[in-house]
C-alpha cells in the first residue's frame, strides 16, 4: 500500500510514523516548503517526490494535510494525476471540500474530518464521507480509526464544522469568564462552582480548553470563518460569529498577553 501526503506537518508527521511502522510506504514532496517540513519529512525517512503531482501519481490513497487555505489550490493542481483515491483531510466546509475535489478527474474522492487533535496519535477519530470512504478506511488495517459516516461528500466536514460550533464556543465562553473571574481575584471559586454543576474532571478539562484557545487561536479563528458560512445557510450565526471574533481578539493579542498567569492561578491547588 502507498500512501501520498500533500502538505507535511503535524498531521502528515503523525499519520506517515504509523503507516510506515504498520509497512505501509509514505510519499511526500517537500520541494519549495519550509524547513520544517522538509525537516519533518527527512526525519521520519518518507520517500521524497519531485512534485506534488508525482505524489498523486503514485499513491494508492492520496492525503491532502495542507492548511485550509491551500485546500483548492493542491487540489487543483493534481487533479488529474490522481490515480488511486484522493482524501481531503483539511478542515474547511463542505463547500471548499465540494469545490476542492471537483478537480480530481478520476472521481475517486473522499470528504475526511479529524475529529480532534492529531496529537491524540494516528489513532484519532476521523469521519468520512464519499462513495470512496470504504476504500480510505482499509487503512484502519493499519492503526487508524477511519468512520465512515455517509456516502455524500460534505457530510464529514460539514459534522466538524457543526462540532467545532459547540466545542470552540465553550471554549470561548470559559476563556470569557474565567479570564473575568481571574482579574476580579474570583478565579478559584468560580472554578469550583463551575466543577459542582459540570461533569467529573471539569476544572482539568477547562485549563485545558483555555490554555489550547490561546495557543490555537490564529488556527481556530480560520476555521469559525469556514463555521459561520456553513451555519448562514441555514440560521443567522449568532453565537459561531461571537466565537469567530474571540479567537480573531485572542489570536491578535497572541504574545503580547498575559493570559499565562490565569494558568498559573488555576494549577496551584
Ligand atoms: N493538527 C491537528 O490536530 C488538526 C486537527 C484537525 C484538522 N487539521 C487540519 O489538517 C490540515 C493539516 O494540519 P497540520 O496541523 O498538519 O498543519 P501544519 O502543521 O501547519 O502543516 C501544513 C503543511 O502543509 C504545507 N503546505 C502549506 N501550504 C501548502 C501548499 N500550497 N502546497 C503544499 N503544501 C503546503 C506546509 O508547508 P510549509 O511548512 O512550507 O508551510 C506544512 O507542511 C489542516 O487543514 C488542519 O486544519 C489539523
């Protein structure tokens, strides 16, 4: 089995060092990227194409683990050297996912959402959606845990989209009032508070979300902007544009804050 990355970073890093350990072979191309990347991609010995087409040429399933914004781009470009099956893993809506894989002439697609951080390990819930999801999930033989969730390209994306909505607007509201808690000297009762009327393990969950808002937030206030135009069509994004703009404030303030200290306040009993 050939597997081919388009893009190598975190997600590409995690996912290749298992394939390859289980004795699937990983491609990449890292020509014109970062030194990280190409960093990445000599460290864990991928074999190296000359072009991201090659990659697609050749790959029995192709991933595409870009950035969001790059997701039409790549696509565009290898379109039509995809021979085996080409897998969005980006986290964009189901429009760019749908207009992203109308470029892959072979038609051979599949809609692929992470369903929480790739720092969990390759074992970390990934949805799928496409008539081709059956085919990206034999790779579960090989220690990922693929989900098949319906046969319409948009569904999987469109399911990450929605549970960021819930997830990233906690998130946004713990921030909010915690960091209030934190300034009026409250920040440990209300903690406590909080823990008393939430679930087993809340106070850990909260630092949690809270020191991961500020680190993620250029990241995650990308993609509240691909939230909030999945929700407009559907209902006014009230409460996804109030999360889309927390993350835009918390990521311009990234550096230049003091949110540290709230962490600190939170872990000293
Ligand atoms: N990390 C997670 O836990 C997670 C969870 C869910 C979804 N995702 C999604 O998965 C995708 C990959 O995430 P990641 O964390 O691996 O990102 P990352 O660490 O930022 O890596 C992105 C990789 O894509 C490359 N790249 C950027 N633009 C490119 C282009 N036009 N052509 C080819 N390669 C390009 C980057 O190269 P350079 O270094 O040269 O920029 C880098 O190697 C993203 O869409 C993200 O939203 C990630």
């Amino acid at each position: 089995m050939k597997v081919g990355f388009l893009g190598f970073g975190e997600v590409s890093r995690v996912l290749s060092r298992k394939l390859m350990a289980e004795g699937v072979e990983a491609y990449t191309c890292t020509e014109e990227r970062s030194l990280k990347t190409r960093q990445n991609a000599l460290d864990l010995g991928v074999k190296l194409c000359e072009s991201l087409e090659e990659v697609a040429e050749i790959s029995d399933i192709t991933i595409s683990a870009v950035v969001p914004g790059a997701t039409v781009e790549v696509s565009k470009k290898v379109g039509n050297s995809v021979k085996g099956v080409y897998v969005d893993m980006n986290s964009v809506s189901p429009f760019t996912v749908k207009e992203a894989l109308s470029f892959v002439e072979n038609g051979k697609t599949v809609d692929a959402s992470i369903m929480g951080s790739i720092k969990k390990g390759a074992d970390v819930k990934i949805v799928a959606s496409g008539s081709f999801a059956e085919s990206f999930a034999e790779l579960n033989q090989y220690g990922m845990n693929i989900n098949i969730v319906g046969p319409d390209l948009g569904q999987a994306s469109a399911l990450k989209m929605l549970r960021s909505v819930y997830t990233k607007g906690v998130s946004a509201l713990l921030f909010e009032s915690l960091y209030t808690a934190y300034k009026m000297g409250i920040d440990d009762i209300l903690l406590k508070y909080l823990s008393e009327t939430e679930c087993p393990g809340f106070k850990e969950s909260a630092i949690s979300r809270i020191m991961s808002s500020e680190l993620n937030a250029k990241r995650r206030a990308q993609e509240m902007l691909e939230v909030v135009k999945v929700v407009s069509e559907y209902t006014d994004p009230v409460m996804s544009r109030a999360t889309l703009e927390f993350f835009q404030m918390i990521s311009k303030k990234q550096g230049k804050s003091n949110y540290e200290k709230i962490f600190h306040g939170f872990s000293d009993d």
